[in-house]
C-alpha cells in the first residue's frame, strides 16, 4: 500500500486501523460507514472505496452487507469508477431485494452509461416493488417515477413519460417540479384541455406548480404572470444564505467604456442566438466592452463561433457553481448583466441573484417579468409594454423602438424546396403557422378552422410535433368539420433549410396568446407576412410589435374575430395579398425590424441611461407588493378562458377579487390594482 501525496497521516493512520478491523472482522458496519465517511471529508475518496472493499471481503456473512455494497457503489461512483459502482448496486439488489434505495441510483448510472432502457426497466422494477404503503416505499416509488418520467421525456416518449408523472400527481399534487413538467408535456402533446383537475389533483394544485413559461403558452394574463413568476422566483431560487459577494461601492466605467456582460444558455445555434448575434457584432467598441458568459450545451457550431470572435471576452461557466460564476463575472467588473435566458432552459438565475454587477437587466430570452427582487429593467418596445402596462411588470419598462434583435446575415440554403417535396398541394392556398406545438390552444385551433372552412382548397402548414401528436391535430380538425388532411406538417430541419422553404407558404397565422417572435421575423425576412393581434400580456404582443416594425401594421388586428376576417379576406383575395407581400419585400432591407445598427444605437442608449441611474442614486427598485395576494387570486381563476374578456372586465375581475379578500384580511395598497382608496 503506497502512500499518495498530501494524504493526511491522522486520516491515513485512521484507514490502517479500519483495515485491520475489517480483516480480523472487528469493525461494525456502523463503525464502518462512520470511519469511511471521516476518510472521505478528509479528501481521501480513494481510500474510503477501498476500505468498503475490504470490508465486504471478510464480512459477506454479515446480515445487512447490502447496505456496505450500497455506499460501496456511491464511494465507487465518487471516484469515477462506474462500472464498479453499477456491479456494487446490483449485487445490493440481489442480496436484498426490498433494498429500494440502489434501483434509484443503478438507474441513473445507467442512463449515464447510455443504456436508457436498462435505467428505466430498473426505475419500472422498483415501481413494482412498492405496493407497500409506508413512508419510504412511496417516497422512492415518486422518485423512481419521476426519473422515468424525466427520461421518456428527453426521449419524446411524452405519452409513457405524461403517465409516469401522472401516477406521482395522484399520490402527490403538491410536488410544483412534477406538475410543471406534466402541463409541459400535455402542450406540446396538444392535449386539451391541458390542466383538466381530477378527485385527487385540483385546479389550484396545477395552476401553483405551472411553469412561466408554460403559463405563456396558456393564458393571456399578465397580472398572474407576474405574480407566477415571483413565486418561482421564491420557492426556486430564493434568498442567498449570506451575501457572497461584498458590497461593490459605486464605481466608474473603466477607461470611459460601459461593460456589458451577456448571460446566456443559447449563444449557439438557437433562436436567441441567431437574432443576438448581429448585435454583438454591431456593438461600438469605443464606448463599450462586451462580454458573454456562457451556460449552454457543451458543442460547438457556426453561430458560436461568430459570437466567440464577436465579443472581447468568452467565458464558459459551465464548469463553475453559482458563486464561483458570480465571483468571475464580478471580478471582470462587469457594470451592466444582461439576462437573456429569464426563466428558460439552462439558466443560471441563481448568479444574478448574488447580484455580481451594479445593474441587472432582463432582455430578450424570456417574454415576460421576472418578478424577482435583483433585475432593475426590462427592456421592451411600445407596442410589447404599452403605456399603462407597467403595472405587469416588477422591473422599470425601458423601450427600444422594436424590442427583438435580428440577424441581417442569416444563412438561407440556396435551393428552395418544391411543394411536392413538402407534401402540400400545388394550387392551394396555404396557411401556415409554424411555431412549435405547445403555442397551439383549443381557442386558437377553433379560429383556424373557421378560417380554412370559409376559404376553400385552402391547407393549414404546422411544425411537426410526434406522430400521435399529429394524429390528434388532425382528429381535432376533423372534430370542427375540416377534414384531416387539409392539415399538413413540416418536419424540422436545419435552419437554412427552414427558412428556405417559406416560401412555399401564403400567408401565416399567429398564435395566441404565445405568438411567433423569431419566428415570424424568419417568416417576415423571406417575405410571408403575418396576420396577428395583440392581447395584454408580453408573449402575445410581441409578433404585433414585428409587424409593425416590418412595415405591415395593418396585419395586427384589433380583436380575434377581425384577425378571422382579415385571415379569410387575405386566403380569398390574392391580389390584395400580392400587395400586402410586395409591400413587405420593398420594405425589408429598409425597415425597423431589420435595423441592426439602429437597435444596437438604441440599445447602447438604454444602458447609457441606465448607468446615469446608478450613479445618480436612482436604480429602480423592483415593486414587489401583495405578489403573493395574486398569485393566490390567479389559482381560483379559470385561466384559459381570460383572453375573452375584455380588458376592462379582465381588471374588474381582480379588482373584485382583491376587494374580496381585503374585506376578510385587509391589503395595503399597491401601484397596480389594489390602489389607496
């Protein structure tokens, strides 16, 4: 036995002693676990597995060595060897079958390991396993289930993934994580409707655990958006134990230059950053130094690559915790982090939180309020926050003239696709919408069928989603008198393909009430237009934003039916549409949407007024009063059905509400609907 350098000589006399104990069989298995786990806060991983080893080697006989095999695999695992660990938790298994805990974590070293059937089968054997009612057998029968569950998911199994969560929701409804992402797969399932509450799961018990994100795609209420997304903020990320980061005093920007850092997942081949790109590279390098701190998945592409060569500084943290990421963003003391994930996939919300730099600032990834208490601004556009809707909003509105970047450089493939090639009828008249399918709603799929029924010959073009998915979209039309093959789908392919083939496409309906935004500047570059309507919250007005800035503002209607009409008059008129199309190609190269410089102006602008603030004392302050109050009132309300009120309804409707529960336990007035009587 060779003695490894810094191996303290108390830890490494205290791994001799067990040895021996092990060998001549006078070390208990509570003393065993005791001692391998001194050795191993004393940084010798190494030596804790190898002291299990010997242990299992001279004391099979014992009546629990299952549990030494156990924490054997974990010790195993620690150090890298899974192969061993695996072998160490099936003979736990095979020595004692009731043992629940290593079917959990074989499962995991499986799916790590590549072997996805394996993982799940061993999940699946300890779901059958736990017929016993007893704290333990439910708690990993949940756990197994969840794991399933995250895995057929991954794997776009969604039906066999929606009915592993399912069966957690009946024996638990209050588990927020699994909910959220039950609502998840039923949208992009086009399961409708999407929270229907059974005896044991309520409505209440959905609406708590949905997340932002989801809630987008839902509802048309920004009110309990905002209040949604506080309560996310609370119960995922929360209130740093202690502050990491020392108070920075008021600094000024280094040698007169603002530095800007970029926070994001997405800084790859992806809608974000596709449209950001064009903007680091615009950025004025004599006023400002650019950062980008990237969280995404570990390839590289031709997008990062452009980003890379972009920006001044490149930094990976996905290797770093949440504090050591906070520590280098402040270290390079950035003076203005912008967050262009929000509360999507991969983001390190918990890094701004620390608050590494002075000001923080919500932009682009995420269409919405982030109710949380460390980011100052929300940069938005007229249109997206109209006056009088900041009330929405826990961060101060500032406005470009059109919020969302765009990248004026966008690869189109060269040879364009026939309609043959994409299976849609050559002399119809073809509608598409081709956002992903969790936009698609019940409300808004009965608009579209009243539009492809009053315009004859005329198909409706969707992004694929799985082939049950599609089946039940067709189902869905056939069940509103259009027939099921008038509804067609586009596979998903690369992005210069994509953009390719719009031009197969007449004309394209938004959804409601999440609304293309990339999408439908892919659509308006290569020259389809879109018809649209604003509602209140921010994922519904943002394509009535685009439409506008593309020069075609007479495409964002007033209300839903005149989006029907306009839909149907444009399907039957194709000379009023051949206007409308060459109005927007003549505008293209020229227009606000397309104005790289000009936003980048606008947004240098922003952040220019924005340090003003700081320095002066005046930061924003995020308004967080009474969030909690309604997101409670936004449980008991009937969310999908909100987007037909009306906007005036839609605020008496809370204001009652509030009324209501002031009259049972008084509410201090806020700056939104509950204001000082």
């Amino acid at each position: 036995m060779t003695t490894q350098p810094n191996e303290s000589e108390s830890a490494l006399a205290l791994f001799k002693n067990a040895i021996e104990k092990s060998f001549s069989r006078k070390l208990t298995i509570a003393d065993l676990f005791m001692t391998a786990a001194q050795i191993k806060a004393a940084g010798l991983d190494r030596r804790a597995a190898e002291l299990y080893k010997h242990w299992i080697a001279f004391n099979s006989d014992d009546p629990v060595v299952y549990a030494a095999y156990f924490n054997y695999a974990t010790a195993l695992s620690e150090t890298g060897d899974r192969p061993g660990a695996i072998n160490a938790l099936r003979e736990a298994i095979r020595i004692q079958p009731d043992f629940q805990p290593p079917y959990i974590n074989l499962g995991r070293l499986l799916e790590d390991s590549g072997q996805i059937g394996a993982a799940v089968a061993q999940w699946m054997a300890l779901v059958e396993r736990t017929a016993a009612i007893n704290g333990d057998a439910v708690a990993h029968r949940l756990s197994a289930l969840q794991q399933t569950g995250r895995v057929l998911e991954s794997l776009n199994k969604d039906e066999a993934a929606e009915d592993a969560l399912r069966q957690i929701l009946e024996i638990d409804p209050k588990r927020q994580e699994v909910v959220q992402h039950w609502i998840a797969l039923r949208q992009r399932q086009c399961k409708w409707p999407v929270m229907p509450p059974s005896e044991r799961v309520s409505r209440a018990d959905l609406a708590n655990g949905i997340s932002s994100l989801s809630l987008a795609n839902h509802c048309d209420d920004p009110m309990f958006q905002l209040a949604k997304a506080h309560h996310y903020e609370k119960r995922a990320i929360g209130r740093p134990e202690r502050r990491l980061l020392p108070a920075e005093p008021k600094r000024t920007a280094a040698k007169g230059k603002l530095r800007i850092g970029y926070v994001s997942s997405d800084l790859r081949e992806h809608a974000v950053g596709f449209a950001m790109t064009d903007v680091l590279e615009s950025h004025d390098r004599a006023h400002f130094e650019i950062h980008a701190y990237y969280c995404g998945i570990a390839r590289n592409d031709p997008t990062r690559e452009r980003i890379v060569a972009a920006v001044d500084r490149w930094t990976d943290i996905n290797g770093m915790n949440d504090e050591t990421a906070a520590r280098k963003i402040a270290e390079d003391e950035i003076d203005i982090l912008v967050d262009l994930n929000g509360y999507t996939k991969d983001a390190r919300t918990k890094v701004f939180s620390l608050r590494p730099a002075p000001i923080i600032v919500n932009w682009f990834g995420f269409p919405g309020t982030m109710g949380s208490p460390y980011h100052h601004y929300i940069i938005a556009d007229p249109v997206i926050v109209p006056e009088g809707s900041e009330i929405y909003y826990s961060e101060k509105v500032l406005r470009l003239p059109c919020y969302q970047p765009n990248d004026r450089k966008r690869v189109v493939a060269p040879s364009r696709p026939t309609r043959a090639e994409a299976r849609l009828p050559e002399d119809a008249f073809v509608y598409c919408s081709l956002n992903g399918m969790q936009k698609l709603t019940a409300l808004t799929f009965d608009r579209w069928a009243r539009i492809l029924t009053a315009v004859p010959g005329s198909v409706l073009w969707l992004l694929t989603g799985t082939e049950q998915t599609n089946d039940r979209v067709r189902a869905e039309a056939k069940a509103r008198g259009v027939a099921p093959e008038r509804i067609v789908f586009a596979d998903k392919m690369a992005n210069p393909e994509h953009l390719a083939r719009y031009a197969l496409a007449d004309l394209f309906l938004d959804n409601f009430p999440y609304g293309a935004h990339t999408t439908a500047a892919d659509s308006l570059w290569m020259g389809v237009p879109i018809v649209t309507y604003p509602g209140r919250s921010f994922a519904s007005r943002v394509c009535a934003s685009l439409v506008r800035a593309a020069g075609v503002g007479e495409l964002a209607c007033a209300s839903a039916e005149d989006y029907i009409a306009l839909a149907i008059e444009l399907g039957k008129d194709r000379r009023k549409l051949a206007g409308v199309r060459d109005k927007l190609a003549r505008a293209r190269d020229t227009s606000l949407l397309f104005d790289t410089p000009r936003l980048v102006a606008e947004l240098e602008t922003l952040y220019r007024a924005m340090w003003s603030d700081y320095e002066s004392g005046a930061l924003p302050r995020p308004d967080l009063r009474n969030l909690d109050i309604y997101h409670e009132i936004g449980l008991d309300l009937d969310l999908e059905k909100i987007e037909l009120q009306s906007d005036a309804d839609y605020a008496a409707l809370y204001e009652r509400k509030l009324a209501e529960w002031d009259a049972a336990y008084p509410i201090e007035p806020d700056a939104r609907m509950w204001r000082p009587r």
